[in-house]
C-alpha cells in the first residue's frame, strides 16, 4: 500500500476470515505510520506551476545541501518541522511566493544560520521569470495563528516517503 505501484483488486468479504498479524515494529514507528499515512490522504496539492517554478528549486537546494554540507542539512532539518507556502495570487509565472517555516521551541545560532543559508541559495536558485521568494515567517507552533496555518500549504518534499517516518523539518530523519 505505501508503496502503490500497483493496484490489485479483491472482494472485501474475503478479509473477514484473516487474522491480522500484529504491527511488526515498535508503537512510535507505528504512529510515525499513521501520521504519515493521514498526512499523505489529507494533504492539498500544490499547483504543478507553482511546484515546477517553487518547489522542485527548493528540494533542490535541500538536496544539495544534504550531499555537500550535512552539519547545515541537519541543523536546518532540526530546526525547521515544517515548510508551508501561501499560493500566488496570480495563475501565471512569475509567481512571488511567501513561505512560513514552523520552527521548534528554541533556535539555535546553528539552525538560523542553516535557515538563513538555505534561503540564500533558494532565491539564487529561483529563475526569477518564474518564481520569486518573497515574505519568509519564522514561527514556532504556539505563534501560528489558524488563520496563517489556513492560508498554507505544506511543501512536503518527501512525497513518497514510506517507511513511517513522520516528516519533520525538509525531510524525514532517516529511521
């Protein structure tokens, strides 16, 4: 099923009569599933524009920065838990994109500096014909209002994550 490669029909009368076996991992794996798989049945899709011009960029960056710099990859990942964008009010590029990164309690001069580099080399990234990076907030959970959470989407970079692994920061931490 996490996978979804292939689809395999089958009457459903048929489950009745197996015992299921139980979760084969520990409970907190078990509920890094479960918040993975509501995370991935809930979530609002980013226009393919604006995650061509936006997001690809983005993953990009992060990807680059986990091959080349991994202490900045990792002292971003532990300070940002999640990655939301407001949709452009226009359909067309050039796109001005504002960005929220939901932070952890406390900030590190570490994780600012990681924050700070990766913001850099985004805006570098961006072809400016088709996306701009605009207005960055940086909140902690308790300083985002539902109105801010309302107006965002998740940039989830790790769509096809399957292993349990409860998306934190740009990506999961690997189990």
């Amino acid at each position: 099923m996490a996978r979804a490669t292939d689809i395999m029909a089958f009457d459903k009368k048929a489950l009745l009569g197996i015992k299921p076996e139980p979760w084969p991992d520990d409970p907190l794996r078990l509920q890094r599933f479960a918040t993975w798989l509501g995370r991935r049945a809930a979530r609002d899709a980013i226009p393919d524009p604006v995650v061509d011009a936006f997001v690809k960029p983005l993953g990009s960056v992060i990807d680059r920065l986990k091959k080349r710099q991994p202490g900045v990859y990792r002292a971003f990942n532990e300070s940002v838990r999640d990655m939301r964008i407001r949709l452009p009010e226009r359909d067309a590029p050039p796109f001005l994109i504002n960005m929220v990164l939901l932070l952890g309690e406390e900030l590190s001069s570490e994780g600012d500096d990681a924050i700070n580099d990766v913001l850099r080399r985004l805006r570098t990234k961006l072809k400016p014909s088709e996306a701009a990076l605009g207005e960055v907030l940086r909140l902690t959970a308790n300083r985002m209002s539902v109105a801010q959470l309302d107006a965002t989407l998740l940039v989830d970079l790790e769509a096809y994550s399957y292993e349990g692994g409860n998306q934190v920061g740009a990506q999961p931490s690997p189990l």
